[in-house]
C-alpha cells in the first residue's frame, strides 16, 4: 500500500468517525428533547385534571351557597 492511499484512507476513517460522533451527539440531544417533551405533558396532563377538579368543586359551592348558607364548615 503506498503511502497517499494509506493517508487517504486514514483521513476517511477520521471523517467517519467525527461524523459517528455527530451522530452520537445529536441522538443524545434528540433523547433530551424527548425526555423533556414528556415530562411537560405529563405535568400538563395533571394540572390541567388538578384545574378541572378544583373548577368543579367551586362551581359546585357557588351553586350550593344560596339555597345552604349555613351548611359550610364551621372552624
């Protein structure tokens, strides 16, 4: 093997190894940014039900306030 092709080819190795890397970082970033994505929906989903509940019980005692004033909790 002549030395030219042998440098050519370490020089291929080289770039397709920095490109393995690339690689390697931008499947890593993608995990991230995945991981991340569904701990916001996650969070989304529970308060968005916590929201939904807490509506509900004070719709619920706005209605009930005038027809039973005195049924609130006494401290």
């Amino acid at each position: 093997m002549t030395r030219g092709r042998e440098q050519k080819l370490r020089e291929e190795v080289e770039a397709a190894n920095q490109q393995l890397r690339e690689n390697a970082a931008q499947a890593e970033d993608l995990a991230t940014t995945r991981e991340r994505n569904r701990v916001a929906r996650e969070i989304h989903d529970g308060v968005g039900h916590y929201l939904t509940v807490v509506k509900t019980q004070l719709d619920a005692a706005i209605a009930l306030m005038p027809v039973q004033p005195d049924a609130r909790s006494k401290p």
